[in-house]
C-alpha cells in the first residue's frame, strides 16, 4: 500500500533514487512542479507550493484550519485531529490517504507523460473519487448526496 510504503520512505521519489544512484543529475533529481527543490517524500506531498495549494483547498472542503506540520507522521496526525468521533477520524484518514494517492499518480503522469494537473480539478477528482470510497465504508449516511458532500464545510455537515 502507497502510505506504507511512504511512511517507510521507500517510495522511488528523486532523492531516494539518487540515495541508490540512479539518479545523479542535480537538475533530473529536482521536483517536477515546481522545479525549486529535490524531490523528496516531504516535498512532494506536504511542502511543494502546488501540494501546499492542494492540502489548502482540501481543508476549505473540510471546514478545517490549521497549520500543517512539515513531518509526514505528523501532517497526518494533525489532519485526523480534527475528528472528535472515530468515524470522523476514519473519514479523515480516508481522505487523506486518498490526497497522497492521487498526488502520486499526478506526480507520475506529469514525470512519465507530461500531464500538467491543477489544483481544482486534484480537488474535484478527491471529492468524486472519495465519494465512492466513503460509501463503502459506510462513514457517511446513504442519505447524503454528492452535491453536500462536494460542498465546502463538510465535517460541520457530518456532525
Ligand atoms: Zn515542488
């Protein structure tokens, strides 16, 4: 599973590539949004100005506001914070694991394909992808539809 495998720091981001020489160039090794700094899993999925600008959205979704840790452990720790209830913490963790994921298949399309993404579409896809995650795990009651569930304030809604 991706968010195993990243809490571990094994995903094939630039910098651990380098840590086994496959990659040695300075230029090849930097982030593919931005361009700014090394790739690393830190950058990638919680520091970038693209995934900080998706993390933004994502918590305007929410109705949540917070400063988000630059650790990973802790960005996550802090994001499922904000549920009182388990099952709230259990959408959260849903929704989260669900950000890193697309962010990941948004950073290999770009790298392999040259697909450029933005933000309100990552966010719309989140929304809409979730929404059918969500009713499997019979977090959210079946009565409510997809219109409340994309609009902003969502854990207010859930309460
Ligand atoms: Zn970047």
């Amino acid at each position: 599973m991706t968010a195993w495998r990243m809490l571990k720091n094994r995903l094939p981001t630039c910098d651990n590539l380098r840590k086994m020489k496959i990659l040695l160039n300075d230029e090849e090794s930097k982030c593919f949004e931005c361009g700014m700094q090394e790739e690393s899993i830190n950058h990638l999925f919680l520091i970038c100005p693209k995934t900080d600008e998706v993390w933004n959205e994502v918590q305007k979704w929410l109705g949540v506001a917070t400063v988000r840790p630059n650790h990973f452990e802790k960005h996550l720790g802090t994001f499922t914070s904000f549920g009182k209830e388990k099952k709230i913490r259990n959408l959260l963790l849903a929704i989260w694991v669900g950000c890193i994921w697309i962010l990941w298949k948004k950073r290999n399309e770009r790298r392999f394909s040259g697909k450029e993404w933005n933000c309100k579409n990552f966010v719309l896809e989140i929304k809409i992808r979730l929404w059918s995650w969500n009713r499997i795990f019979e977090i959210v009651d079946d009565g409510m539809d997809l219109e409340v569930w994309c609009s902003n304030d969502l854990i207010c809604k859930l309460l």
